[in-house]
C-alpha cells in the first residue's frame, strides 16, 4: 500500500516534535517523570524513524529493547535512573545540534573558514587544526562539514595536492583534539555524569594542555609542502578585519561556557543540565537576534537526528543497565587491588580506539566504561580515568575510520577514511594513546595515594 506525502510529512513532523519533546524533558529533569517521559519520546521518534536507521543504529535499539525486558524482570529499580540518562543525554545532543545550525549559518563563520587557509604550510596547517577545534566547541561536526568544504573547493580549483591532504589532516586532528578539552563536548559531559566528584575545571585544566600537545606534535606527521605563502583571493584586506570575526565566535564560545561552569559550580545544576541550559539560552538569543534583524524565525526540524538520538540516548541507557547489573553481580562493595587502578587507566584509551577500529561509536565506549568503571573508582583518583576516558574518546575520534567525522570528510573531500586513519593518523595515534595512557595512570597512581 502506498504512503501518501501528508501522511509522511506528518510522521516527520511528529518525530520532530517528539525530540522536542525529549529536549523540554531533558530541561525539566528535575520534576517527576519528566526522565522517563523524554525516554518514551526518544523511543516513539526513533521507533517511527526506523526506516531511516543505519545497521549500527538497529542493533543498539535491540540492545536497548533486550537490556529493557532484563531489567524489567530482575531489576525494575534500575529503570527509572537509566531512561533518565536516556533523556538528559537526548536534551543535551538536540540542544547542541540547535546551537550548531543556529551558529553555522553566520557570516562571521565564513570569513573564519576562509582565514584558516592562508600564510606559509606550518601555519596554515596549524590555524587549521586549532581552528577546527576552536569551531568544534559549539558547531560539534558542523566545523568538519565547514572547513572540509573549504578543502573541497581548493581541490576543485587547483587539484590534490599535498596542501589539501596536510588541511584534511589537519581537519581530523583538529575534531578530534575537541573531546579531549572542550567544555561543551559529548565526551566531557559524559564523562562527568559519570564521575560527579569531579569538576569540569579540573579536567580541562589537563586535558586542555593534553589536547595542544597533540596538535603540536601532529605536525610532525604530515606531507612536505613547498614554502609558498598561500593567499586567498577574497581574503579581508587587514589583520583587524581578520581578527574580528574570531574575536565575536570566542566570545559567544565564552558567554556559553562561562553559564555552563556557573550554573554546575554555583547554582548547583548537574554539569550535562548546565550545558544544555547554556546552549539553549544562546539559541534562543541568536533568534532574537535574527528577529530582531528581520530575518523569519525558523525551527531546524529535529527529524533526521533518528541515528544520532539512537546513538546518545541508547548508549546513555546501556550504560545505566550494564553499570547497575555489574553492581549487583560483583556484589555492590567491589574494588580492585590497588596495583590495576592505574593499569586499567592506561587501558582504557586503548578500548576506545580498538572499539572505534570495529565501528562502535565512542559514545557506546564512554557509556560502558563510565558505568562500569565510576561506581568502583577511587573517588580521588577520579582526574584518571577521566583524562583516560577523554583522551581515547578524541584519538579514537582523529584516528579510525568508522567515526561520523571521517566518513563527513571522505564525503566531503574524496580522501578516503581507511587512508586517513591507517596511513595518516595511525602512528600518531598510537603514540597518544600510549602517552594519554600513561598519563592517566600517573595521575591515578599519585591521586589515589592522597
């Protein structure tokens, strides 16, 4: 039987406003219900969208459906807490994709990407690094899709050249130095849902030095390129006017972030709550802006996030059921010797890139790990395994090649993802992670004596 268009566009419509739903949800955590009513709505919306599913999503909503009926018949308690998760995770990955279409439509965005691409090869591949990082903070995949098309139209003018394989380099490195630093990223937010004792300024103030000493030394592993200054046409005539655009991105960057560490260090709001709350508040302000510049106001449907709403919120609620199963069958009271603290530490970035090597997504990795890991962890050895956490996230994120990332990148620009993560980033990679490791192992080790 055929479908007709308005029962489709009606359907659509629905799934958006049930993600919506989800996100006033997530807002709103604290009433009673209000978790497992956003879960049901994620749950609604994707059961609509399944058509619209990739593989990896299915079978995490199988997963889901079968980690449901187990708990529901041995451990009914774990339910309410795990479609909580479910739901704050769904708010805050809605709220960050609405901040990044809000944001990703400027001028001021545009004048960024193009400055990335100018002056002398280190140069150029370093502003192109920090500089998608820097976009990533609040765009998230949005910088890829960005400056990836930037890449793209130098191919089309000029070529493949060792120019446009060091920016696609420089593209991937520069993403996946976010996770590991930025205060508004899917991994940080996670991680400290996981491990409340820890606040989100002492993380960044090691993962942030962490996240530059990975770019720095990637510029060790890229092509030569001949000394040539490259100039852009259409580039502005002065610094000043360069200079501008990034100064008005960075300080909406750091209005969002200083609400966020004010609402979860002074009003105390869960941190994954601060973030959505910030977000949300620049959202809102960007279109009274728009209004007030007569432009429409116009809502980004929500419709065609089925696959990432799967990805967030079905990681969220495995790792609440596997965190809380392995409580019970390890008896509650479980810890470790003192000696595999530090040794699971410089592990578990290596879990994540082994996973990522198989297709599974970080978010998956992170919700296993946080579950199982946080409720046994020293509580001041926390720093440990969260810079373990962050750091595998971020290198599994640059260097393998299943990541939503490189396959944006491989869409975008040609260069194909098992290149970029087996020949590219693949010694690099490893080399982090081994040092990610062992920091994260010294860190426990010197914590967890205090």
């Amino acid at each position: 039987m055929a479908v007709s268009p308005l029962s489709d566009t009606f359907v659509v419509q629905l799934r958006s406003a049930l993600a919506y739903t989800a996100l006033f949800a997530g807002v709103f955590s604290a009433l009673p219900a209000a978790g497992p009513a956003g879960a049901v709505a994620v749950c609604v919306a994707v059961a609509l969208g399944w058509r619209d599913l990739n593989p990896v999503s299915r079978v995490i909503c199988l997963l889901v459906v079968i980690a449901g009926l187990a708990a529901l018949i041995t451990e009914p308690g774990a339910l309410p807490g795990a479609a909580t998760n479910m739901t704050r995770l769904s708010a805050l990955l809605i709220t960050v994709m609405l901040l990044s279409s809000i944001l990703g439509r400027s001028r001021d965005l545009a004048s960024i990407s193009r400055s990335l691409f100018l002056g002398r090869p280190l140069a150029r591949y370093f502003s192109v690094a920090f500089g998608t990082t820097f976009v990533a903070i609040p765009l998230n995949f949005g910088s890829v899709g960005v400056v990836a098309s930037m890449i793209r139209s130098e191919i089309d003018h000029n070529g493949d050249s060792a120019m446009t394989r060091n920016a696609a380099r420089a593209v991937l490195r520069g993403f996946g130095a976010s996770p590991i630093c930025s205060p508004l990223s899917v991994s940080v937010v996670i991680t400290l849902t996981f491990l409340p004792v820890l606040q989100a300024w002492q993380l960044i103030a090691v993962s942030l030095p962490l996240a530059v000493c990975y770019l720095l030394c990637s510029s060790l592993f890229r092509e030569q390129e001949l000394a040539a200054v490259h100039e852009a046409a259409d580039a502005p005539e002065s610094r000043g006017q360069r200079l501008l655009p990034w100064l008005r991105f960075a300080a909406i960057i750091g209005g969002i972030c200083v609400a966020t560490f004010t609402l979860s260090g002074l009003a105390g709001q869960s941190y994954s709550r601060a973030v959505i709350l910030s977000c949300l508040g620049a959202v809102i302000l960007g279109l009274m802006l728009r209004r007030w510049q007569g432009e429409p106001l116009a809502i980004p449907s929500m419709a065609p996030m089925s696959n990432e709403l799967v990805i967030m919120g079905g990681s969220a609620f495995l790792g609440a059921i596997i965190s809380h199963f392995a409580l019970v069958l390890m008896g509650g009271a479980v810890s470790l010797p003192d000696w595999a603290y530090p040794v699971v530490a410089l592990m578990v970035p290596f879990v994540f890139f082994l996973g990522g090597m198989g297709g599974l997504n970080p978010i998956v990795i992170g919700s296993l790990t946080g579950g199982v890991l946080s409720p046994i962890w020293p509580e001041t050895a926390a720093l440990g395994l969260a810079i373990a956490m962050v750091s595998g996230w971020g290198l599994t994120t640059a260097g393998t090649p299943f990541s939503a990332n490189s396959l944006l990148l491989a869409r975008l620009t040609g260069y194909s993802a098992r290149v970029a993560a087996r020949r590219w980033n693949l010694t690099l990679s490893l080399t982090f992670l081994a040092g990610s490791g062992l920091l994260a192992a010294m860190l426990t080790v010197i914590l967890a004596g205090q």
